[in-house]
C-alpha cells in the first residue's frame, strides 16, 4: 500500500508485533528432506528450535556449559 507521498507501508499482523524479535545474523538449518528443522546465530553460540508455538533456545555459555530456554510465543489453551 502506498500513501500519496510515495512511502511504502506495510501491515503486520498484531502478533507480529507483539512477538519478540530473534537475534540477528540467525540462519536457517535444514535436513535432508528440506524442512527447516533449527537456526544457527553466526558465532554458533545460539540455536534455536521453533515447533508451533513453542521456542527453544540452546546458548553456549563461555565456560562450555549450555543454557537451555523453553518458551510459548503464541496463546495458551485453557
């Protein structure tokens, strides 16, 4: 969409927005059936694995431990 001083907007989805951003430089891993299974951040310290609503993040900590973070980005069912 276009307003009439030639800007470009774009509409994001509510969730879109509210949703919190992933790091930066992550890129896509994918097996050998071409389904995206994880990101990698570009140092390799970071891994991220997204399954519906549902993020997990394994980090490399500098004393070669890992530190893993369960999250839901989407609703909750009741």
């Amino acid at each position: 969409m276009q307003d009439t001083s030639g800007s470009l907007f774009i509409r994001l989805p509510r969730s879109k927005l509210l949703s919190k951003p992933r790091p930066p430089a992550m890129t896509g891993i994918t097996n050998p059936d071409r389904k995206r299974v994880c990101d990698i951040s570009a140092d390799a310290k970071v891994v991220e694995i997204r399954k519906r609503d549902c993020v997990t993040r394994i980090k490399a900590n500098p004393d070669g431990t890992l530190k893993i973070v369960h999250e839901r980005t989407g609703p909750t069912t009741s």
